[in-house]
C-alpha cells in the first residue's frame, strides 16, 4: 500500500503543472463551500442578533414578524401606536430594568427618523452584545440636534455640524417637509450593518416640536410655530411607536410577556426578538440554501475537471501503465495507483482551500461586519464544516474512480502496441 502511495505521489508530481491547476480549481471550490456555509450560519446568527440584550420588543397588538420589521429594521409600518401612560407604566413595572422609546413615522432622504431617548445609545446593543460608537461627535442633548447612522452619512456626504431637515411620512406617502425646522447633526455613528446604520435619530421631543403645528397628520393652515419658540412648549409625547424592554433577571420574561399581552390599558403585544428574528429568517430561508446549491454546484464542476484531466491524461499514460503491467503490477494495482492519486489531489485542494478560507476570513471579516453585520470569527472547522471537508474528499474519491477504472481495462498489448 505505501508503494502505491508512493508511486501514485511521484506519479502526480511528474504531471504537477496539469493537476496544479485542478488543485487549485478544487481549492477554490472547497473554501468557497466552506465559507457560504460559515457565512450562512453566522448571518442567521447576526440576524437573529441584529438586536441584542433586549428582553422584550412592545407595540401595538399586530403579528410578531410585523411589530420586528418595523421596531428593529424600521420597514413597513405600525397599525397602531402605544399611549405614553402605557409605556410609563410599563417602564416603571418592578421587573423591568430599563425601557427604551421608539417613535417612527418620519424619514429624511428615504432615510427612517426614529425619534427615541438618549439612553438608546448607551443601552442600544446589536450582534453578539456590541455597543454603538461613534466615529465622530456625540448624542444629541438638545432638541433639534440629530444623529445619523454611518450609511446616511456615507451617502448623502453629511459630516458634523451639516444641517438636515426632515419629511413627514415616509417613502410614497413622504408628503410635507418640516422646512421651518432644520436639525444640526451632532454624531455619526460607526457602521453596524444593522438598521441603525439607515437611520436618524432625533429625540422624542424633537419628534412632538416637529408637529406642534400639526392636527391629525397634517400641518394646521396658517400656523406655524418657529423653530426658536417650541421649548416653550410641554414636548412630553403623547404616543410612542414601539418599546424596547431589558429585565432584572431573564427569568421575567414569559411574566412580563404576559403581563404586557393582557394589558388593560390598550391592546400591546410582547414579542422576544430572538424568537421573532428566527421566526422571520425561516421566511427568507430560501435564499440560504440557494447559496448552499451553488457552492455545492462548483464543488461538482471542480472534481468533473478533476475526472477530466485524468481520463485526458490516460492516453498519454498508456505506455506508463503498461510498462507498470510489464513490471508485474496487476489490473488492481493500476487501479488503484489512479484511485489514490485522485485522492490526494482532491485533499491536498481541500487543505489548500481551508488555508484560503483562514485567509480569507482574517481579510474580511471587519469588511463583512461594517457592511452586513455579519460577524465572522476565525475559529477552527466545526464539526458540521468537517462534515462538509470529508464530504468533499469522499466525492473526489467516487471520483477517481471513473479513470481508475478506465485505466484497469486497459490491457498491456493497448498500452505496447501503437494505434495507427
């Protein structure tokens, strides 16, 4: 058997140039199916962490799906919104630790504007509990200050002390701009890959001195309050959006759930994000296992070249195998010699192929998190990642054996006696 290795491994490096390039066509396609794979997983991940530390998300009673769709990634909107007696008393239940507002409804640019307290930024956490930053300035802290998220800023070429204003509605149905009420930016926060990179937030003041002079979704004819004489004003909302809810201790959170979905003030739903967030990827689950089909797909177009280039390299190895023949070594022999060195093309292009996805990894995964928020971390295969490697050397071994068995036919008159 080592004499087989031996020669199948001496056989190969004599044709190193033409297998080289099968190597490396293997290669690709094994870090390629390894990384969709560690990609898929850690998206799911991130997704379903695309909120983090969060015990509860409140809103009007709607579908779990719809109150995460527009509370975290602020698309689509709310059937309803929440009285502020409502959220204070649920802010001040004995079992909650803190209690975050959010109010949505306006949007600058095709940008969402959430209106929210300043403790979202400190208490805002997102993937596997990452806190926000800034890359430059601060929270707001007076009424119409802003801060937007690092694509905002990106594409609309915005820096500190820019000033912006803002559109009531949002898409189709962004009607009035607040012109008379420009905000000043304040802070850019650094990119996430979340929601909030699409966002501009402002304070919930803020979003009431935005409609002092407004009834009933529209501005009131003839009046309009300066922009330097709204803090004269009681700027307490008197309705809220959504609510996000962190506990004292996680064991609350099916009774605070419960407490929140019987509430008697006005009809409320409490959802945990996680469960909401998994329930919502399982809608879009196709899309991860279209990607699984093509990059299992390459795997398949890999080894085919792989089977190519040692049945296209058999006629020029007739008189090889027949002098092998000539020395004694039988039809198995031969076979298995080509099996062999199919074999070990196949896994020298997986190991080379997990050195790339290694590389790869340590190159992109800032680029992967500050642009999708996919955290990729450099850690060794897992168990279902290995699965996935044998799985690839098994198949260049079904493989091989197509030439392996072309070559046994072979007879050593085929291989001595020239073909005219």
């Amino acid at each position: 058997m080592m004499a087989m290795l031996k020669l199948a491994a001496h056989s190969a490096w004599a044709r190193r140039l033409t297998l080289g390039v099968t190597l490396f066509s293997i290669a690709i396609s094994t870090a390629m199916l390894l990384s969709v794979e560690r990609i898929r997983l850690n998206a799911r991940q991130s997704f379903t962490q695309s909120v983090s530390g969060v015990d509860l998300v409140v809103g009007a009673r709607t579908g779990g799906v719809q109150l995460m769709l527009y509370s975290v990634f602020h698309v689509g909107q709310a059937t309803n919104n929440i009285e502020w007696t409502s959220f204070a008393a649920l802010a001040g239940h004995p079992a909650v630790a803190w209690a975050i507002p959010l109010s949505l409804g306006d949007s600058h640019r095709g940008f969402a504007v959430l209106g929210t307290s300043a403790e979202y930024f400190p208490r805002f956490r997102y993937g596997d509990g990452r806190w926000l930053k800034f890359s430059d300035g601060k929270a707001f802290s007076r009424v119409f200050e802003a801060v937007i998220g690092s694509e905002v800023a990106a594409r609309l070429n915005y820096r500190v002390g820019d000033s912006i204003t803002l559109t009531h509605g949002f898409g189709n149905q962004a009607l009035t701009e607040h012109a008379d009420k420009p905000f000043a930016i304040v802070g850019i926060l650094e990119a996430t890959g979340t929601a909030v990179d699409r966002t501009v937030h402002i304070s919930l003041e803020a979003m009431t001195a935005l409609h002092l002079d407004w009834v009933a979704g529209a501005p009131v004819p003839g009046l309009s309050i300066p922009q330097n004489y709204v803090e004269k004003f009681d700027l307490r909302p008197k309705e809220i959006t959504a609510a996000l809810i962190g506990l004292k201790s996680r064991a609350d959170v099916f009774r605070m759930q419960r407490f929140v979905n019987e509430f008697r003030g006005e009809p409320l739903l409490a959802v945990m994000p996680g469960v909401a967030l998994d329930e919502l990827w399982q809608t879009i689950g196709m899309v991860e296992r279209a990607l699984f089909a093509v990059s299992a797909l390459v795997i398949v177009v890999g080894l085919c070249g792989l089977v190519s280039t040692l049945l296209a390299g058999l006629n020029e190895r007739r008189r090889e195998l027949a002098i092998l023949r000539a020395l004694g070594a039988g039809p198995g022999d031969v076979f298995m010699m080509l099996a062999i060195e199919g074999v070990l093309v196949t896994t020298a292009g997986a190991m080379l192929g997990v050195a790339v996805l290694y590389a790869a990894t340590h190159l992109a995964a800032g680029w992967l998190l500050a642009q999708l928020g996919v955290v990729i971390a450099a850690q060794w295969l897992s168990p279902a990642e290995f699965g996935l490697l044998s799985l690839v050397v098994l198949t260049g071994l079904l493989a091989s054996l197509v030439p392996g068995w072309r070559a046994w036919r072979m007879s050593l008159a085929d291989g001595l006696t020239p073909r005219v």
